[in-house]
C-alpha cells in the first residue's frame, strides 16, 4: 500500500525538463537578455547560472567522496566539530592572562596569544601560562619575534614534560606571506636564515605531532581587497612554496606537509565560501598527493577561519555582528578545523568583554542551539554549490598554475604580479562600494541617519593607510565612506538636506527615501517629509529649515514643469538637486539645473562634491 501511494504521488509532479523551465523563463524575460539579467558575473572569473539542475552535476569527478576520505571535499574528518578559537591581545601579561582563563572557561577551546613585545621572556611565558592546562587545549602564538617565542615555548613544554601526543601548539611564523606582504623583500637573500631558522624549530618539534610551525595567512590577501579565488591560489602556491622549501632542507613531504596550517578570512558571500573551502581542501590534496607521501593523512589541508575585517564598519557597528554570524556559519558548514569570529569592534577599537563574548557566543549558538557541530558538509549534493566548488577549484588551479609557471610564489611575489593582482581587485571592489553595486549596510546604504561619531572614534581607524611599493596593506571597504563622514563629525557644522516631495505621492516618497540614504552616508542631516500639496508650500518649508541642500523629489513627469520652478523659488540659497535620472534631463541643464542623483551615480564623489560646495 506504502508504495502504491508513493507511486501516485510522484505520478502527480511530473517531472518538468531544462527546456521546459527554459521556455517559461524567456516568456516572462519579454525578449530581455537572458545573460544580463539573469546570469551573475563574479569577479572570480566565472559565471552563476540563475538556476542549477540535477544534470549539472554531470562531470563533476569529486562527487561520491566521503567525509574523511581523499580528496576531502567533504571534509578532513568523519565528525564536524570545530574548535572555538579567540585571540588575546598580549600587552600586560598578567593581564592577558586572566582575560585568556576567562574566556576559556566561556566556552574557548583554542586560545590565541598575540605577544605585542620584540623582548618577550621565559618569565613573562610562565606568567602568562599561569594556571593554563596546556595539554587540555590548543594554543596558537602569533604577533613579534615569532621564532623566539616558539623557542620559549617548546623549552616549555619539554621542561615540565608534557605529554607530547596531547600537546597542540601553532605559531604563525610566515616569512612567505605575512612578512613578505609587509616588506616587499626578504630579510635574507631569498629568505635563507628564515627558512634555516624555521627547519631547525620543526626539527626540535618533532617529538610533538600536533605541532604545527607554519601558519599561511591567507587572510591577508582577502582583507587587502583580493578576489575569493586569488586568496585561495595565493595561500595554495605558498604553501606550496613551503613544501618544497623543506622537502628541499631534508624534510619528507609527510613532515612538511604535517606542519603547514592555513588561515584564511571568511567574507559575506555565503555560498561562495563554503564552496572556497571545500574547494581548497580538494586542491591542497592533489597538490601534496603529487610528492607520494606516505600517508594520506597528509593531503588533509589543516584550515583556521577568521570572519572578515575587511567588510566591517566602524559606524553602526553592531551590524558587524550580524556580519561575522553569516560568515561563521558558512565555515562551519562548510567544515573547519577552528573558526574565530572577529570582534564586532575591533575595526575601531581592541576589544573587551563584551564584544569578545558576542563573538564567543555565535560559535556556541551553532553549535549548542543550531546544532551545526552535528551534520558533515550538509552543502554536499546542493547541485550550485557542488557546481561553485568546481568553477572556484577551475578558476584557482589556472591561476596556482601560472604562479607555478612565474616560478613559484617566492618569484611570482617579487615580480609584483601578486600585489597587481590583489591591488587591481581592491580598487574594482571600492568602485562598487562607491557606486552601490556593493552594499556596506550602514556605511554606503542605509547608514544610521542619527549616529554621530564618538569621541572614541579616531581618524587613524577611518584613514586607509596605502601601500608602498611591492607590499599589501589590510583595509576596510568601508573607510572611504567613514573617513567623509567623520569629517563631517568633526567639522563643527551641521550640515541639512531637505527632501521636497511633491506630484506624484508615490514616486515623491520613493525618491525621498533614496535620497534620505543617500545624503546620510555623508552625515549630512536629512529632513524628510511626507508630501506638500504645492511646490510654494514646499519651498517655503525648505527655506524655513535652513537647508543648504534641496532636493526634489517627484515623478519623472513631474520634472519638467516642478524643477524649474523650486529654482526660481529657491533663488539661489540652496543647492538645488533632482532626484533621479528623467528624460527631460537636457532641458533642465539648459535652465541652469545642474545636480541629480540616481541608481547609476558615484556616490561616494558626489557627496563630496555637495560637501566642498558647502565648505565642508
């Protein structure tokens, strides 16, 4: 009986082909073009289909695998439950140390030292490890003098003989990506003492195998501005790089495989990123498979995720917190050895208890509440995003192969190709911020119209710091916008924009309120208004307000007869702006109507062109 209703049921939705879903979406496109409007163009250098079927799986060599199971799209274990890390900033180590067993009593499983001194000591070590149980959880150091530290640390630990199969221990020592990034060049001729320095750490960790001395901070490239596949490629051809670097120092390549971690920023693109890392695993498994190693355990790429900072805002900063939610999720799906959630101040400010513990808290949310920690890669099978990790895995490999071509990462670095390529992608990424194409909630759209800079705020956290030369300088999209309108904070004026909304209702209300954005991402204060009756009445409201800027917002049919006529009124003491882009355009520039907004504006350059007319 159970079956017979099974068959009737299925008999009820027939299935319905491509072509068939095809037919309906061009009758309703009404001869529209099909690719302009409904296919998406990544900046990765491939393109979204608006829709993805079964049959879209079809070539897809990697489907089948299991979790745990070469090449590890699935993931590198049977189970998903990943380690809540968080970093404490080490300036006072007594200090530091009661903020890191606070927190490890909150819910942190993965404890990150950033050591801020040049002159760190074996007694600021203790100190700062007072009452840590080492062997209980993982530790990461990061920040000065890196290679010290790791000499302190494993003297540590072989002092009080730890049990080495029950030790965790990172260092970010990085001389490839991160201290190449900052200085263009090596401190050594290409790199020597670094790597010398590094082979002899690895020998004295050996008897540690979770150990791991290498951290490729892929991040950097994500939060410099690079694409999601030249920040795969990039981390992938350096570590890559330093695989064969040690395998060339002596090391198998199970050993310098085994001591390779990479961390890299998790971005607002949701699905994208679940498919990066499924991706990456599946590369850095074919990459270390080509040296033979011994085991496949070696293939297992070993990832730390951090939530961007990239796309953080310093105003209306609580949003970053709904931010780094998003982002999170998209690591744990797509499975991760451990996640950091960035702080949602820590664009503006170090943070403190309370925004370390929003950040602590998503990671327990997921995995106490939502239960993440509880489903292997639940994105295998989704036809897009099985279809996203094989354009992303396409699109990096071409991309690891030409730096492969170039000479590796070391030469492809040196030649600048690696930061022109970053650098190209920053400036399209902030184009698009300053035309909207890129949506930043509270900085380019929709910011907080009564939010004013605290006196906390500084100019040092809203101004981009360029980068000179061959190197890469970590900034936030949204500091172009922030660093205008703390400007405008501080400029001891206040300056309005008044929304005059006549004719049409609801094409007045519609273009108010695109225009009350629009004028707030400057701080300028926006005076919106429901309706006027006549364009006398508005004007005369205008005028009362003392506004230094007007703008008309009615119906493109509207325009021609009500524009004109708001300037004659106005008489020159205000700015006078058109909202939207009408058809009658030409004949108001000719009546001397020179400033509009729409869709299509730079918005960035505009308001700071209404801001120098106002003497801002």
């Amino acid at each position: 009986m159970a079956n017979t209703n099974r068959e009737k049921l299925f008999t009820e939705f027939p299935p319905v082909s491509t072509e068939q879903w095809e037919a309906v979406i061009t009758t309703d496109l009404k001869g529209a073009d099909y690719d302009r409007k409904l296919v998406w163009k990544t900046a990765e250098g491939f393109n979204v289909r608006p829709y993805y079927r079964a049959e879209n799986l079809d070539g897809l060599k990697f489907l089948g695998s299991e979790a745990g199971v070469f090449p590890y799209v699935r993931g590198t274990r049977a189970h998903n439950r990943w380690l809540i890390h968080q970093t404490v900033i080490v300036k006072d180590v007594k200090e530091a140390n009661a903020v890191a067993l606070k927190i490890l009593m909150a819910g942190v499983n993965s404890l990150e030292f950033k050591i801020t001194s040049e002159t760190f000591t074996a007694e600021e070590l203790d100190t700062l490890l007072n009452e840590i149980s080492i062997k209980d959880i993982e530790l990461t150091f990061s920040g000065e003098k890196m290679a010290h530290v790791a000499e302190l640390v494993l003297a540590k630990i072989e002092k009080e003989k730890l049990p080495a199969d029950e030790i965790h221990l990172n260092f970010c020592i990085d001389p490839l990506v991160k201290n190449l990034t900052k200085k263009g060049a090596f401190c050594s001729p290409n790199g020597q003492t670094c790597f010398e320095k590094l082979a002899e750490l690895i020998r004295k960790a050996k008897p540690y195998k979770h150990v791991r001395m290498v951290t490729v901070s892929g991040h950097i490239f994500s939060n410099s501005g690079s694409t999601i596949v030249e920040e795969l490629a990039f981390a992938l051809a350096a570590g890559h790089d330093y695989l064969v670097r040690l395998m060339d120092m002596g090391f198998s390549v199970d050993e310098a495989a085994k001591t390779i971690r990479f961390s890299l920023a998790i971005t607002s693109n949701y699905f994208m990123e679940m498919a990066k890392l499924r991706a990456g695993r599946m590369l850095w498994a074919n990459i270390v498979k080509a040296y033979n190693p011994e085991k496949n355990c070696a293939c297992k790429m070993f990832t730390h995720a951090v939530t961007s900072s990239w796309n953080q805002t310093a105003y209306d900063p609580y949003v970053n917190m709904l931010r780094g939610t998003t982002e999170a999720m998209s690591a744990t799906i797509a499975g991760i050895h451990s996640l950091e959630v960035t702080p949602f101040n820590a664009a503006f400010e170090d943070p403190n208890d309370f925004s370390m513990r929003i950040a602590r808290n998503v990671e327990l949310l997921l995995k106490h509440e939502a239960h993440f920690d509880q489903v292997v890669d639940p994105a295998g099978g989704s036809y897009y995003i099985e279809n996203l990790t094989q354009s992303i895995a396409t699109e990096a490999w071409k991309l690891f192969r030409e730096i492969e071509e170039k000479g590796g990462y070391t030469a492809a670095y040196e030649s600048g190709f690696i930061v022109e390529r970053v650098k190209a992608s920053a400036a399209a990424k902030d184009k698009s911020i300053a035309t909207r194409r890129l949506i930043l909630l509270g900085a380019n759209q929709y910011p907080n119209f009564t939010e004013v800079a605290s006196k906390d705020l500084t100019e040092k956290a809203v101004t981009r710091t360029e980068s000179e030369g061959n190197t890469l300088t970590p900034y936030r999209g949204a500091m172009a916008f922030e660093e205008m309108r703390l400007h405008v904070d501080r400029s001891g004026k206040e300056p309005k924009a008044f929304m005059l909304t006549c004719g049409s209702l609801a094409m007045a209300r519609a273009r108010s309120q695109f225009s009350c954005n629009f004028f707030a991402c400057a701080g300028i204060k926006v005076i919106d208004n429901t309706f006027f009756k006549s364009v006398e009445e508005g004007v005369k409201a205008a005028l009362e307000s003392k506004a230094e800027i007007v703008v008309v917002c009615a119906s493109d049919d509207d325009y021609a007869e009500v524009a004109p006529k708001v300037k004659e009124l106005l008489g020159g003491k205000a700015i006078l702006v058109v909202a939207g882009a009408p058809a009658c355009t030409p004949e108001l520039e000719a009546q001397g109507i020179k400033n509009f907004i729409n869709v299509k504006s730079n918005v960035l350059e505009t308001l700071k062109f209404y801001l120098k007319e106002m003497g801002i």
